[in-house]
C-alpha cells in the first residue's frame, strides 16, 4: 500500500531546493540580460551561457509543476490512478517515478503514437 504521508513529505523536500534554485537562476538572468559585456567573444560566451541556464530553468519549472501536480493529486486522492485509464499506477512504478501519472500500458501506447506521428 502507498505511504502517501511519506510519498507527500518527500515531494515536499525535494520541491525546496528547487524553487530556491529556481529563484536564483532567474535572477541571474535578468541580472545578466542587462549587463552584456561590449566585447563579442565575451558576450557571445555570455549568451551561451544564459541559453544553457535557460534550459536548465525551463527544466526546473517542468519538475516543480509536476511536484506541485503530484502533491495535488495526493490531496485529491488521485495519485496513484492513471489519468488516461484510471486504473491503478503499479505501485513499483510511483516508487521509481513519483511523478508518473500514467500506468505502463498507457504510457507505452503514448510514448509509441509520438514516435508514429
């Protein structure tokens, strides 16, 4: 049976750092976006640089909007149950991926039209 008050506490502390991190990194790039450096070379470093950080932000935002979706479906008592069948998620596959909100066969369905399409 799912441990949802750990599943809930583990979600939570790992939603910390990354929104502290997550404020960081924007701040660094609204910092960095106003100083450019004059020279080429060092500004076109710089622009690299903030594009690897923006990934990384964007990634950060992925990861917190689905703790975040995780922690709701926890208090709607949904987590666990496949969005697109509502069937039970294995229980082995929420211990690997807390966030899963699809059971195996749905997300092997939807991982195979993707690759189709």
């Amino acid at each position: 049976m799912l441990d949802l008050p750990k599943i809930r506490a583990d979600l939570a502390a790992r939603l910390e750092p990354l929104l502290g991190r997550q404020a960081r990194m924007e701040a660094h790039l609204r910092r960095q976006r106003g100083e450019l450096p004059d020279d080429w070379t060092e500004r076109a470093s710089e622009l690299g640089n903030d594009e690897v950080l923006e990934q990384l932000d964007e990634a950060g935002r992925a990861e917190i909007a689905g703790i975040v979706a995780a922690l709701a479906r926890i208090d709607d008592g949904t987590y666990g149950t496949c969005t697109e069948c509502l069937e039970p998620v294995p229980e082995a596959r929420l211990e690997a991926l807390p966030l899963a909100t699809r059971c195996m066969d749905c997300e092997s369905w939807e991982e195979g039209a993707h690759k189709r399409a």
